[in-house]
C-alpha cells in the first residue's frame, strides 16, 4: 500500500503477450470499518433527520470521507471501488 502498487498489470505467460489488468481491494471487500449494515453487525446507523436526538450523519460523513481518503492513497489512480460486503453479508431473514 505504501508503494501504491494495488493496481498491476499480470503478465499470464512469459513472453508477456498475454496481460490482464487486476488488483487488490483495500479492505479485501468488507465495508468500511464502522459502517457494516447488516443484521448482524452492531455498527452505529446513519441518522439524517436534523430534529432527532441521534442525528449523526454530519460526523459519519466525515468518518466515511476520511476512510476513503486513506484508501486513495494507496492507489496510484483516481478512482478507487468502496466495498461495503463480504462472504455471507447482509444476512436474509
């Protein structure tokens, strides 16, 4: 990460005429810490209505853009994938 070398190009044989553009996920591809929804996840929701006593979203949006600026710095380009699943997320009840 500290290279920025998520991103490659993998040569498949060795005279390299075969390639195949890949990478590797920040958070493999779970969602961002503190910000998993699913049924069995116990992290804080989003609240937007400004009357309610758990209005939250002004600082979890800070949260947010602060973890994706910290996973942009680890790729060389502009656009990065923000993961919010992994293996058997968002539980069906």
């Amino acid at each position: 990460m500290s290279s920025k070398e998520m991103e490659m190009i993998w040569y498949s044989n060795k005279n390299n005429s075969q390639h195949l553009f890949t990478g590797i996920n920040y958070n493999v591809y779970g969602p961002p810490p503190e910000f998993c929804w699913d049924l069995l996840c116990n992290d804080e929701p989003l609240v937007d209505d400004p009357e309610s006593h758990s209005f939250n979203l002004d600082r979890r949006l800070s949260q947010l853009v602060k973890y994706v600026k910290e996973q942009a710095e680890a790729y060389r380009t502009n656009n990065i994938a923000l993961t919010m699943g992994a293996d058997f997320q968002y539980s069906v009840f």
